[in-house]
C-alpha cells in the first residue's frame, strides 16, 4: 500500500499536467487568404504583389495560399502614375466563397441553389488608398486590411 500511495500521486500529477492549459497549445487559426493584383503599369502592379505579399506574411496569422485553397480573396487594382504623375491609388475588395457548411447553416439545403451560391463570390469589404509611392500605398493597405477585415475575421 505504501509504495501504490506514491504511484497514484505520481500519476495524478502526471494527468494534471497534461490537462494544464498549454501542454497541448494548438496553433492559433491562420486565415488563409489568395491575393490577386491587377493594373495596366506591369512595375507597379509587381511592386505592389510583392510588398503587400511581405506585409501579409509579417503578420502571423494569415497564410497565403493558392486562389483554389482559399475561401477569401485580396483583389487589388491599381492605377496611376501616368503621365510623369507620381500620384497611386489602389483599389481592394475582399471576397469570399461560401462553402457547403456554411449555406447549411444558413438553411440552404436545395443542392442546385447551393450549387450556385458557392461559385459566386460575396464582397466582404472594399478598401481605396491613396499615395506618392507605391510601397507606402502598399503598407498602408495591408494596414487598412488588418484593422478592418482581419480583425474581424480573428474573433
């Protein structure tokens, strides 16, 4: 009896461990997200892909992946810059593809009409921004993105 006394305090110990908030620490949920540049000044639109692509991948919690991986997609245009004007704007919309779980859950259980609802793509959020320098319109998008709809999206 003397030597099961310790085992069982052993073992509970153990047990209570393994229970403990952070033995098991899942990762935190990426938000994973395609992104989508477009415009007519072929540098300005490589520009922007790759500093916005840095500015979302410093961040966490998103991941960027293919657009057929992703429910939400980053479409960014952008303009300007013509004419010797060093003035950029870019324009953003968010979009997302619903999946079949979700439309169960908002009651559509017609497959034809489910069907259609997940080839469309819902607007989630439109951002513009402004600027002199392509990077800093850049930044700032990516800073409008994570204190709008990301922070949404985390909670």
């Amino acid at each position: 009896m003397k030597t099961i006394t310790p085992a069982l305090i052993f073992l509970a110990l153990l047990s209570a461990a393994a229970a403990a908030p952070g033995a098991h620490a899942q990762s935190p949920r990426k938000i994973r997200l395609a992104l989508d540049v477009r415009g007519d000044n072929e540098g300005a639109v490589a520009r922007v892909m790759a500093d916005v692509r840095r500015e979302l991948q410093s961040l966490a919690d998103v991941e960027l992946v293919a657009a057929e991986d992703a429910t939400r997609m980053i479409r960014i245009v952008v303009a300007g810059g013509t004419g010797g004007s060093s003035f950029w704007a870019a324009s953003t919309l968010v979009t997302e593809r619903y999946d079949r779980e979700t439309l169960m859950v908002l009651g559509i259980e017609d497959d034809d009409t489910a069907n259609k609802m997940m080839s469309l793509q819902i607007v989630n959020d439109h951002q513009v921004v402004t600027g002199t320098d392509v990077s800093d319109v850049a930044k700032r998008l990516v800073a409008a993105l994570n204190g709008g709809i990301l922070t949404r999206l985390r909670r």
